[in-house]
C-alpha cells in the first residue's frame, strides 16, 4: 500500500493539476486503489469496489426483503394466543346485527330506534348476567338526548347545532360507586348509503363485548368505565359534544379511549394520544396484547394535513381530558362506501381490538393513575412499535436527552476527521460540505425530473392511473426518483471526482448522509417532536455498523462480509422506516380518491414516492462511488420507466375497479335539488329544478361522460359569488375542494317534509346593527349558509359560544341535525351595516340560504335520479339523495 499512500500525498486526493504529477507512479499490489493515474481515464475498479450487478442486487433485495417483512407482520394480527377472555365470535354477531339494518343516518329509524333497541337489548342481557352471577359491579344505563351547538376548526370553519340526538351511556363501577371513571367511545351512526361496518358498527360490537368481559369480572373494579354509544359522529362530532358537554357522569371522566375507522379492518393504530399524560401511552404499551402504534402518526393527524378529525377532539377541546385514539387505517379506497360491509372485517382483526381494549381498559380502571392523574400530567411521550411484535416508549425529554447524546456523539466523528493533522482536516471539510451540497441539489433535481413527469401524466389525461395499481405509480415515479440520483452522483464521479480514490468518495458520502440526518436530528428536536426518533434511528444504527466496520472497510474494502454486515446494521431503522412508508401510502392514497378536484393527485403521490426514495437510499448513496460504472443500473431504470411509461400512455391501466373482492370505486355525490332564489323585497327571483352532481377525485366525468354523455362541459356549473356557498346545496363546506360540478335539468323535488324558513323578527339595536331572529323546521339534516354583504360584518349569533367563528371567505357554514320529534330550531345573528352601501348592489346586509338534505326514507329517492344513477357503471359509487337550496336576502 505503500505506492497508494504516495500518490495520495502528492495529489492530495485529487484535482487533475495534482493527479498530472503522479502519472508515472504505479499500482499497489492489491491491483488498484480506485482510481487510475491518467486522470483522462475513469477509474479502475479493483478489490475494494462492488460490481456493479452485485451492488445494485444488494440493496434491491435488502429493500425488498425487509418490505415483504412489513407485510407479513401486517398480515399477523394476532401474535400469540388469545387470553379467552374477549370472544370475538360473539362480537361478530353483535356486528352483523346491527350492520343489518343498513345505513343509519341521524334521524332515521335504523339509527334512533332499531339500533338503539339493539344496543340496550344487548346491555340488559349484560345486565342479567351481573345479577345472576352476583358479581361485584353496577351496572347504569342512561338513554341521552342532548341539543347543542359549537364551533370548531374543520375545512376552513365550522358551526354545528344539534336537537335531541342519540347517546347511549352505560356505567359499570364498583358496588358502592366510583369518584373517577374511564370512558370508551365508539359511535353506531353512518354517512348516508354505507352500511358503516368499520366505520363504526365493529368499534362498537367490540364494545359490547368488552362490557360484558368487565362487568362478568369476579374481582370489584377500583375505579368505573363508562361506555358511550354515540349516535351522531358522522355529523361532525356532535353526539360526543352534546356527552361531554351536559351529561352528569362526563364530570368524573379522567381520561378515554376512542375507537374509529379510516379503513376497512387490518390492524387498529394507535395514532394520537394526550395531549400529555403520558402514563396513558405507558398503560397501553403494558398492557395491549398486540401493540400498534406511533408517534409519527399523531404528530401528522394533529397537523392538520389529513383532512379528517374524529371524537378525540371534542374531549380533548370541550372536556380537557387526555385519551387514547385507535383506528382502523387499512383499504380506506372503501371507506364511506356500500363496500364497507361486515363481511370484510376479519374475525381475527375483530379479536385483536378486542383484546387491546379489554387488556388497557382493565389494566386502566385497576390503576392508581386513573385516580389521580393530575401528577402524571406533564410531558409528553415518544412511542412506535417494532413490527407489532413490541412498542418501544420513553418520555420526551428522555428522547430529548438521547437525541443530543447522539448527535453530539455523530458530530464528535466528523470533527475527528475534520482535525487530522496538516491540510487533510480542512480538505475533508471543505469536501463534505461540497459533497452535501451536491447531495441536496441531486435531491432538487430529482424532484424537479417526477414532477415533471406527474405533470406529464396529467396533461396526457392519465392521473390516478395508479389507484387500482398502486405498484404502477412506484414503478413509474421510482425509477425517475432512483435514476436522477443516480446520474447526478455518477455524473460528478466521473467529470468533477476525476482520479480521486473511490473508496474514500464512498466514505465522504456516507458521512454526508450521516450529517444531513443528523441535522434533521437536532432541527426536530429544537421544534420539540416526538418523531424526532426516525432520524435518531437513521443516525444512531449506522454510526455504529459504520464504526464497527471501519477496519473492515479501510483494508478490503467493499467486500462481501463488510456489504452483508453493513445492511445488517441498517436493517432495523430500515424496515420501521419502511412500515412508516407504508403507513403513509396506506393513508394517502385512498385519500387522493375523495380529495377533491382541485388538487393534482399526480403531483402528491409521485412527490410521496420521491419522497420514500431520498430517504430510502441515503446510506446508499456511498454505493454509487464504490462501483465502476452504472451504466446498466441507468439502463434498467430507464428501461422500466419507458415500459410503464408506454403502458400509462396506452391506458392499461383504469382507475377504478367494482370488483367485489378489490373494489376501488369512484366516489360520486348526486343530489337531486330545487333551488329557490328571493329578492330583499322577498319575491322570488329565479327558480330551478336539476340534478346536481359532484365528483370528488381529479378526473371529474373523464371516464363517465363516454357513459352519460350529458355529464359533458355544457352542463358545468358556475358559481355565483352573489350567492352563499355559489348558490348549490354543500353538504360539507368544501366547495374550495370541488369547483367542477354538473347541473343536469330534472322536475322539481317534492319532499314530504319540506323546509320551514320564517323570519320571526328584524330590530335594529341601539348600537347600530340589525338583529334577525328566524325558525326553521325541515328534516333532519339542513345547513345554513350566511353571506354578510360587502362592507357588513357578522359581529354575533346564537349560535356555539356567540362568536362567530372568522372565515376568509366571508361566508359562515352552520350544520343542524336532529333526532326525533325535534322543535322548531330557533337562532338570531346580528350584523353590522355597511357604512358606505353599494347602490349598485342588491340592497340590505345579508344573504341567507338554507338547503335541506334527506338522507333517508321515501324521500330520499325520485325516479330522475334513480335512472341516472342506473347508468352510473359498477365501478362508481353514487352517493345520492335529495336536497332544497332557499336564498333571502335582508
């Protein structure tokens, strides 16, 4: 080695001018040192390079192989035996009896008669056993029916009122009561036209098991737990609010578990705790039987990027205790659909849920914590599981403490090179910080080459080609992710590295890899995130595979033991970083289905595809400089993406699929509306009749309109900014979502309980606003919709806490829902007049419109609609009903 160490003496590891001055110095006697003496050639490979088939074969089958590990432990749901003390037969029988009655929309029977009679049919068996056996506990019952309003944070802004909706409470404690009491929560009630067995039929037959599992405990209970049936969550988390807010048992409450549904069976993830308690999280992770969980979820729910929110919220906001949040997250393509039926939910993922609740609830409900929780409160907690076989918990300043341990330790092993004696030590840093940005602008240029290639596919007509097949999009945007990086680092190999010693290129560029993850260590430490953990592992694990194997490396280099030794070392960080990337595309992409027509699906999933691939290959990236050429790494990426390429353009690939085994429908809303326009005198301005649809992915009526071919561009709807919400009856307020609507012509709706819109009385006050006091009676479901003219402002209502909620928009969205034989419902707002009025306008301060929705019974259907949704193809789900739309200006 002698001749290596002179040459890199004299060209100090490299410029041409410097390499020019060694041309006559050979080789050592192990063939080579990576680089050849003519700087005009590239370099040679040798012993301590990988071939390049061998290389690529390396990582390919390591990223396959830990991949595969994440699917099979996905698909083990339930790790070892059962206790035998949830049945979840019996459970499944409780799902299909009340998945049986079909969709339960609040306000309809199936939702407030049949199965709440369910419900306590089944607690009074319950109730019967405790007597007989004489068991130690009491069991109530209480049948709620709250009415409230209140605001939240949801789309943009958000005011719900609700009348006499349905809870059913029931209280199992201890002989001679309970001070403090545990609450598990599920919730009956579904979104129109889906049966709702994950969402949430299964929560709550695992409720009704778990109930009966407790109250046939012979040993007593230290502490009481709650069981709430909600009936109305679909309604923006109303009958949860109107439990917490107003029932009497809410005020002994000191903590919860909710149990909710973003998918169709699989494994149930712990995805949000808190906020704070962390003796929660230590609860779960000592008692749940098969632990999932992570951090990283709750800290992304919680930020407000999936647009979804569940019961959590209410307790968290309107009852301030801290609880637990489980959901089901696998196959959300049929989520809120007719598909979503008992019969896809396995009976083993019905017993995994089972026996983590009834484990934590007993675990919690024995526990001195639950008691007093108030010197357990502070700080948070960092948790994630391994493969569901264990989950891994710490506090947060525990995690602090061990993240700048790390990184200090990370940071020690740059300066020690940085400080090597002479000019090496600035040269390393100088060549790091050269080789990081040179890494980071590979990152650039490979998102800039998907994106354009997403945009492509979206000017060709293509999006969501990948949503039947998802490994379509990965084997489009992959190899356009993978080869970017890889021509950029090979590029700079051969034209700016020129004559430096590959192996210690590959060297820079594993600490290179090593600084940036560390620095995202200590960024996400600094904002105090608990997923601060993810790159504590991709930091720690390496450091020291990487440290263990220096002597290795440094006198054979590349070898086989150090490239299966060191993917051994990577192998743990690697595969949970895996399952968080499954968990990220699990979610996603069912999402981009019913995310709306405005924002390009291509765009998002190829740039998560991205994404996945930087982060997968960053301890590879050292890889590139450890082979001679990758010639045919470029030539098989390229190859695949061409292939799949050609595919996509030829249109292989469809979309949707009403396969019953796979089904990946298309989500469609379809109302049947009259629409009704008054002037401020209150005479009728302009009426209509149609059917009004709405596509809620990117690609519109692309693929129905060769169908039904009046969905055509002649029949787009055009919003009216004169009128509230565009003049359209939004069930939600996401028309920012889905601004391309279709307005077909259809006989006027006559429903057999129409809306009631009467404005009792108008005074002005003596502070210079005007007061509208209005009743209203309809069905059980209307929204109201409130447009201030411009220059006034709505300052107050009757309404949540009596200030209205702001809204860029301008316009205020308030949802009423109501259970059975509800009154009148009554409201006042009051607005401040413009100071200046436009005579140009229409006169008065406010436009007001009320639209109704019948979401179930005769009323529900006409036969326009029903022809139109029989030409609908099978792989589109229509969710149909019919609405009224009635505008008053004053």
């Amino acid at each position: 080695m002698e001749s290596d160490t002179t040459i890199r003496r004299l060209k100090g590891l490299g410029t041409p001018n410097s390499v020019s001055q060694v041309n006559n110095v050979s080789r050592s006697s192990h063939g080579g040192n990576g680089y050849n003496s003519d700087p005009k050639k590239k370099p040679e490979v040798n012993l301590f390079l990988l071939r390049e088939g061998v290389g690529a074969s390396l990582v390919f089958v390591f990223i396959l192989v830990l991949w595969v590990l994440v699917h099979l432990s996905l698909q083990q749901l339930v790790i070892g035996k059962s206790s035998g003390e949830f049945n979840a037969v019996r459970a499944r029988r409780h799902l299909e009896s009340i998945t049986s009655v079909g969709p339960r929309p609040v306000g309809s029977p199936e939702n407030e008669v049949l199965t709440v009679a369910y419900l306590l049919e089944q607690i009074k068996h319950i109730q019967a056993e405790v007597a007989a056996a004489g068991n130690p506990h009491r069991l109530s019952v209480d049948v709620q029916r709250p009415t409230g309003s209140f605001s939240i944070d949801f789309l943009g802004g958000f005011t719900s009122f609700y009348d006499r909706v349905t809870n059913v409470a029931v209280k199992l404690e201890p002989e001679a009561g309970a001070s403090h009491l545990m609450l598990a929560n599920c919730h009956f009630d579904t979104v129109a036209n889906s049966p709702g067995a994950s969402d949430d039929a299964v929560s709550c037959a695992v409720m009704l098991e778990v109930l009966h599992s407790l109250a046939n405990l012979s040993t007593p209970l230290r502490h009481g737990v709650v069981f709430l049936f909600n009936g109305a969550e679909e309604n923006v988390l109303q009958a949860s609010h109107g439990f917490i807010t107003q029932h009497p048992w809410a005020k002994q409450v000191r903590a919860f578990i909710n149990l909710e549904a973003a998918g169709v069976g699989g494994k149930e993830v712990v995805f949000q705790t808190g906020p704070e308690n962390p003796w929660l999280v230590q609860a779960y992770v000592h008692a749940a039987m098969h632990p999932f969980a992570s951090v990283v979820g709750q800290e992304v729910f919680q930020s407000g990027i999936i647009p979804s929110d569940t019961d959590f919220r209410i307790y968290r906001d309107f009852g301030n205790i801290p609880g637990i949040d489980l959901a089901f997250i696998e196959n959300g393509f049929i989520y809120h659909t007719n598909y979503d039926t008992a019969d896809r939910i396995l009976t083993d993922s019905i017993q995994r849920a089972g026996d983590n609740i009834l484990a934590v609830l007993k675990h919690l409900v024995m526990s001195e914590e639950l008691g007093d929780s108030s010197q357990y409160r502070h700080g948070n907690m960092v948790f994630f599981d391994l493969l569901g076989m264990v989950v891994v918990a710490y506090p947060a300043r525990v995690g602090t403490i061990l993240n700048y341990v790390v990184a200090a330790a990370t940071f020690l092993y740059l300066a020690k090179k940085a400080a090597r004696p002479g000019s090496g030590g600035g040269r390393y840093v100088r060549r790091l910080a050269c080789a990081a940005g040179l890494t980071v602008l590979s990152w650039l240029v490979t998102l800039l080459s998907v994106l354009v290639v997403a945009l492509l596919v979206t000017l060709l007509g293509r999006s969501m080609f990948w949503y039947q097949h998802f490994y379509a999009a990965v084997c489009l945007y992959g190899p356009v992710a993978a080869g970017s990086m890889v021509l950029v680092h090979t590029l700079a190999k051969n034209l700016y590295y020129g004559g430096v010693r590959l192996v210690e290129l590959a060297e820079l560029y594993f600490d290179v890899s090593l600084l940036l993850w560390c620095c995202s260590l200590v960024l996400f430490t600094l904002q105090g995130l608990c997923s601060a953990y993810v790159p504590l592992l991709m930091v720690a694990f390496p450091l020291v595979a990487k440290i263990l194997l220096a002597s290795e490396f440094k006198h054979r280099g590349a070898s086989a033991k150090y490239c299966v030794l060191y993917l051994l070392g990577l192998a743990l960080p690697y595969v949970h970083f895996m399952f968080l990337i499954w968990v990220v595309f699990e979610i996603f992409t069912p999402i981009l289905g019913r995310s709306g027509t405005e924002i390009p699906p291509e765009l998002v999933l190829s740039t998560l595809v991205t994404l996945a691939t930087i982060f997968l290959s960053s301890f590879f990236l050292h890889f590139i400089y450890l082979v001679r050429s990758t010639r045919w790494v470029l030539s098989a990426l390229g190859s695949l993406f061409v292939l799949v390429f050609l595919l996509m353009w030829a249109g292989l690939f469809f979309p949707y699929s009403g396969n019953p085994d796979s089904p990946r429908p298309k989500r469609v809303f379809v109302q049947h509306t009259t629409r009704t326009f008054h002037d401020l005198a209150g005479r009728v301005e302009g009426r209509d009749s149609g059917l009004w649809v709405n596509s809620f992915d990117y690609t519109a009526m692309q693929y129905v309109t060769p169908l039904i071919p009046e969905l055509n561009d002649t029949a787009r709807t055009v919003c009216r900014p004169d009128h509230p919400f565009c003049g359209y009856p939004w069930f939600l307020p996401v028309k920012f979502l889905s601004k391309k609507n279709w307005y077909l012509p259809a006989p006027e709706v006559s429903p057999s309980v129409p809306v009631d819109f009467t404005l009792v009385s108008k005074e002005e006050t003596v502070w210079g606003t005007v007061k509208l006091t209005f009743s209203v009676t309809g069905p059980s479901h209307m929204t109201l919709y409130l447009l201030p003219l411009p220059g006034a402002r709505l300052v107050s209502w009757s309404l949540g806490d009596g200030t209205p909620p702001f809204d860029v928009s301008g316009e205020y969205f308030v949802f009423y829902s109501h259970g059975l034989d509800a009154p009148a419902w009554g409201f006042w707002i009051e607005i401040q007049p413009p100071k200046e009025p436009d005579p140009s306008g229409p006169g008065g301060v406010v436009s007001v419109a009320v639209s109704s929705h019948y979401f179930f019974g005769p009323d529900q259907r006409t036969e326009q609609m029903d022809a139109l949704l029989r030409r609908f193809p099978s792989w589109a789900f229509p969710s149909s009903w019919v609405s009224t739309y009635t505008m008053y200006r004053y």
